[in-house]
C-alpha cells in the first residue's frame, strides 16, 4: 500500500463572513483537516502491514462519516488554541466554547453530495464537512469511488428546527433528522475543492461554487 500524497487546496477557502466573530479560521479549519487525515492515514497503514486493505474498505459508510467526525471534533478543538473544547462521543454539541462570546458548535460529516443528518433535531451553530473518496495520490474521478476519504467542502451556519426533516417511522432502526434544503442553503460555503466536488462541472451547484471562489456573491449555495 502506497502512502498517501495529502495536499490542501489552500485556494479553496472562500471570503465567507460566517465564521466572523465564531472563533473558526481557516488556520484552525485546516488543522482540523489535516488532524483527521493523519489519523485515518495512520490507520491506513496499519491496516495496510496486516493486508487487509483500508479502512473505508472494511467498515459501513455511514460508520466512515462517523469516524470522520470525531477524528475532526477532535482536531478542530486541538487547532483552535483553547477556544473550543472536544465534547466526548455521543455527546452534545461535538464543540465546547471555552471562551466569551463563543457558541457551542455541533460537526456534521457526509459523503459526496448527501445532506448531513444525526438522530435528533440540534438547533444551533453547525460545521458540515462533505468528503469524497478518492485515490491515495489525491485524484479523483467523478462516480468513481476509491478507497481515501478527501474532504471537498466545508460550511457553516446557524440551524434552526426548521432546517431538518425528521424520519420517525415506526419499525424503523431509529430517529433521523436529516438537514433540508434550508438548511443547507442557511450553511454558508466557507471551503470548497473543486478539483474533488462530486457535482458535474456542467451543474448549476458546480457553477455556483466556482462564482464563490472568485469572491462573487451567489447567495444561497443549497446543494
């Protein structure tokens, strides 16, 4: 198994004013990323001495995500310099603020173009990191699924109840509250790499998020 080649396209934060005033910069997003990274490469090559491929081979993707999640609620609260503190597992929100006039903030992980989503309905500030698998050279070739989580897009925003459809069918495995339309539209694109977003360059979503890295105003980006 070969390592790795993890690369950051640093041209792909976008001048949002979200994060103003939320403690988050991209300095502590980035740490956070390559926290996460690090962590899975890690495992990777664990798993990689006692041939059994890696991880994103061996487990549900919907675990992955999970995974993901609490490798970043973990980084971006190590990258922050003591203002946010890493919550434990299953607990809420994932992000503890530890200074004034900071905001408890809940992370949400999904893969490729789905809506994040979690059992309960969490108003409040959110992160949202989509990630795409691709191969461990760093490309990525759209509907082609690889074997090396990359993260594509970051947002962040305020949700509020609104902002989630809630999926309580009896029988079912359990509660869903899985983030609309709204609420994607009210997460605000703060990252984005074009070179691994799973949208087609021929959509209006890839077309909208290309306006955002030139620093032009496209409103709502809702997918």
């Amino acid at each position: 198994m070969t390592k790795v080649a993890r690369d950051f396209d640093r041209q792909g934060f976008v001048q949002s004013r979200s994060l103003t005033g939320t403690g988050f910069t991209h300095d502590i997003l980035l740490g956070g990323m390559s926290f996460a990274y690090d962590l899975l490469d890690g495992i990777d090559e664990q798993l990689g001495r006692s041939g059994v491929g890696r991880l994103a081979q061996l487990i549900e993707l919907a675990n992955l995500s999970a995974v993901i999640g609490n490798f970043l609620r973990t980084g971006v609260s190590r990258a922050s310099g003591g203002a946010f503190e890493a919550n434990g597992p299953h607990k809420y929100p994932d992000l503890l603020a530890r200074r004034p006039g900071l905001r408890d903030t809940e992370i949400k992980v999904a893969l490729e173009t789905n809506n994040p989503k979690g059992h309960l309905i969490k108003p409040g500030p959110h992160l949202t990191f989509r990630y795409v698998l691709g191969a461990g050279d760093g490309s990525y070739v759209l509907d082609q699924r690889g074997d090396v989580p990359w993260i594509w897009e970051i947002r962040f925003g305020v949700l509020e109840p609104g902002h989630f459809n809630v999926s309580n069918t009896e029988g079912d495995s359990g509660k869903t509250a899985v983030i609309n339309q709204k609420g994607m539209a009210a997460l605000q694109v703060v990252y984005c790499d074009l070179q691994r977003c799973p949208h087609s360059p021929r959509s209006p979503t890839y077309r909208a998020l290309s306006e955002l890295r030139r620093g032009k105003d496209v409103g709502e980006v809702s997918k």
